[in-house]
C-alpha cells in the first residue's frame, strides 16, 4: 500500500494517467466553446460541420502514409509535393476515366516514394535529407507542369464530390489501414524497426525491404488523398504542393515526443483552427488579428503542457490502436 502511494507521489500531475486523459479532452472543449462565442455560435451549423468535414478527408487519407513513416521512425517532409505531382496525373487521366485517374494518382505516389526509400536504404541518406530534397524537386515539377495554367480535372468530377461518396471513400481507406496495422505483422515490424533498426535484424525482419514498401505504400496512399483533392478541387496547380508552413514544426514535435502517433491529430487539430479563423475573418474579423490568433494558438499547442494540446482528444484515441499493438509485440515475444 505504502509503495503504490508512493509511487504515484512521484508521478507529476501532469503525467498521471486520468490527468492525461480528461485534460485534453477538456482543452479540446474549451478550444471549440471559444470559437462557438466569437463566432455566435456559427461554428457548428450544419453547412459549416460539413465544410470542416470536406476539408479533412486529404489530410485524414494522406496522414495514414505519413503515421506509417514516422511509426518506423523516418520522416516525410515530401509529401505536399508529392500530392501536387499526384493531383496533376489524376487531374489529366480524368479526362479518360476516373478509375485510371485513381491508380496513376496512386502509381504516381508510389514511384516518388519508391525514389524516397531508394535514396533513404540503399544510399544511406537520412529520411530528414532526402524528403526535403525531394519536396523542393517536386514543387518544382508542379510549377512547370503548370506554368501556363492549372490541370483542370474533366467537368463532371464534381458530382463525387458528395458527403456519402467522400466519407465511405476516408473511411474504408481508415478501415483497411487499421486491419493491416493491427492484425497484420506489417504493424509489428514497424514499431520494431522504429525501436531499433539492429534488434530488428536480429529478430529475422527484413529491414531494408520493409521500409521501402512503407515509403511505396506511403506514397500510394498520398496519391488516394491526391485523388480525393482532384474531386474537390476540380484542378491542379502549384500552390497546391506549397501547403508545408507548420510541416518542420509538426516534425519536431513529433520527435520531441517519440510518438508517430501524434501526427494525425495535429492535422485534424490544424484543419478545425484553420477553418474556425476563416469563419472569423468571413465575419468580418481582421485577417492579420485572425493569422496572429492562428499562430498563437498553433504554437501553444505544440509546445505547452496537455491541457492546450487540444489535438490530443483525437490523439487519445488513436493511442488506443498503438498501445494494443504494442501488446501484441509483446504477447508473441512472450510466446516465442
């Protein structure tokens, strides 16, 4: 009795267990009541819940690819390039058939990726180098692909760009990702390879092999997201692989916290603040007042204590999936 009271004496408030678990969840409220006050109660019509919802479903696909990456402990800086590169292939096999334009999106992705993992195993060039590097070549073949004009995607790629059609499309992409990474052994030998690259050989996986599938499969899942953009965009142009501001400091809060994990939610988190401060700004709040608020709030949640982490709600869940996959690492070495 004496020893488990103390033991959670010399815990840090912050760090207890039921603190890190209503603490965020109670930021995330007070972050949404906030902006349910400044915009008189604007946030959450309808119109606008789906307007959030349209604008998360690239982020959500595209995050899968980039939770994969860092989960084996590499980083991807290249991926608002790739989506641009993405998005103009499909853009232009639209206008023969959308399920062609589907898989050179996803062809696409997957051969930058393949030239990320290429770089990043064979010739030893750290991941931070090599995305980086590629990010900025392939913003550059996004702004001469569309030094004339944008890519227009055929006519009628609008009509899929519905709530049904976007949402059953995100979720079955979330659904597959979760069986494989759960029930597969691709999870394990990622968290594994993250843990430790020479323990990972020793334990029999292919380590170069399989972090060169997961930067293929990253990309093949960035070109889904550039699919998902082509239909709510209707083109492709080059600002549209330029959407990489916060991209470094995403990265070093990830390696801050060693937790892959996080990735997700500091998208979900960036989408809900960038569409509360453009409602804002439609109401007629200054847009240098509302950019100020944006980075203010953005950096406090990356680097203060949970309770301003409101990104953390949705992270909290995501925990879930990782620590049952880290009882599974455990219970087959325990078996072994």
């Amino acid at each position: 009795m004496s020893t488990t009271k103390k033991s959670t004496e010399q815990v840090p408030f912050l760090e207890r267990p039921i603190v890190r678990t209503i603490l965020p969840i109670a930021g995330f409220v007070i972050i949404c009541v906030l902006f349910a006050i400044l915009t008189d109660g604007r946030l959450f019509q309808p119109k606008n819940i789906s307007l959030l919802l349209s604008q998360s479903y690239m982020l959500l696909i595209s995050s899968i690819g980039v939770f994969m990456v860092m989960t084996m402990g590499g980083l991807d800086f290249s991926q608002g390039s790739m989506l641009g590169v993405a998005s103009i292939v499909v853009c232009y096999l639209s206008h023969y058939n959308m399920v062609l334009a589907a898989l050179g999106g996803v062809v696409t992705g997957g051969l930058i990726g393949l030239i990320n993992g290429y770089f990043n195993v064979k010739r030893k060039i750290t991941s931070f180098i090599v995305t980086i590097c590629t990010m900025y070549l392939f913003r550059g073949v996004c702004a001469y692909a569309t030094t004339n004009s944008p890519v227009y995607a055929v006519s009628d790629i609008s009509k899929y760009n519905t709530l049904p059609f976007m949402l059953t499309f995100t979720v079955i992409i979330f659904v597959v990702a979760y069986l494989v990474f759960t029930y597969t052994g691709l999870g394990s030998r990622l968290k594994a390879i993250g843990a430790g690259e020479t323990a990972a050989r020793f334990a029999g996986i292919r380590v170069e092999t399989t972090k060169i599938l997961v930067f293929v499969a990253a990309g093949c899942i960035t070109g889904l997201a550039a699919f998902v953009n082509a239909i709510k965009v209707g083109s492709a142009g080059a600002c549209g692989s330029y959407g990489t501001t916060y991209g470094p400091m995403i990265a070093i809060k990830i390696i801050n916290t060693i937790n892959a994990r996080e990735i997700t939610a500091v998208f979900l988190f960036m989408n809900f603040l960038t569409n509360s401060l453009n409602l804002l700004c439609a109401l007629g709040s200054s847009s240098a007042a509302a950019r100020l608020m944006f980075d203010v709030v953005f950096l406090s949640a990356i680097f203060s204590p949970p309770l301003l982490i409101t990104y953390s709600w949705v992270n909290h869940a995501i925990k879930n999936i990782y620590d049952q996959v880290d009882q599974d690492i455990f219970c087959s070495k325990e078996q072994k």
